[in-house]
C-alpha cells in the first residue's frame, strides 16, 4: 500500500502562482511514477503532469509553461509549481502515484486539496 497526503491548496487571486506537495509513505520503494491530476466543478478528471523516479516528466499540452513537477526521491514527495493561475485552473488536485509490483501498475490517490483562482 501506499499513502499519498497532498498539501498546499488553497485561494489564489487570478495572475498568481501556487505550490502544491504531494508526500508519499508506505511502500514508496515501488512507486514508478508520481503525478498530479485535477478535476474541475462538472468536469472529468484530466492530467496535469506525471514524473517518473528517473526525472522524466510528461505535461498536458494546455498546461506546458505554466505549471512545473519536480519530485524529491529521497523524501518520496511530489510538487507541483503553479502560475499565472486563471479560473480554469480551479479544480480539486489530486496527488497520484503508481507502484509496480506483482507484475502489475497499482494506482494510488490522495484525497484532492481544493484550488480555486479568483477572478
């Protein structure tokens, strides 16, 4: 199992910037690939950005430039740099990461932390 705890949600005024944390605990030694994804009010969850133990990172087109993963290995965490936020980046963010044991991906999530950008 593995347990993801995000951090770092909250206000943010239209033009600004903000920082989410994702830590992970459990048996970390499995995670492949980290990532954050969000899920906007009526809308279907969609990637933001993964990365992988060996640093490579992969974004959603719409987001290139703005947003920035980084991710800590020894402390097993998750970030994600965001700016010039605008109303469409409101969402519940949700940490992920996926393990691989047992010949298989196993996905694990955190529980969201609400973004919400005013305009």
């Amino acid at each position: 199992q593995v347990h993801l705890v995000e951090s770092g949600g909250g206000y943010v005024q239209s033009g600004g910037s903000l920082r989410l944390s994702c830590a992970a605990s459990g048996r970390t030694f499995s995670i492949n690939v980290m990532g954050w994804y969000r899920q906007a009010p009526g809308k279907e969850r969609e990637l933001v950005a993964t990365i992988t133990r060996g640093g490579t990172t992969n974004y959603a087109d719409s987001l290139k430039g703005r947003f920035t993963i980084t991710t800590d290995n020894a402390k097993n965490t998750v970030d994600l740099q965001m700016a010039s936020l605008n109303s469409a980046d409101t969402g519940v963010y949700y940490c992920n990461a996926v393990a691989l044991e047992m010949g298989r991906a196993w996905p694990y999530w955190g529980q969201g932390t609400q973004v919400t950008v005013s305009s």
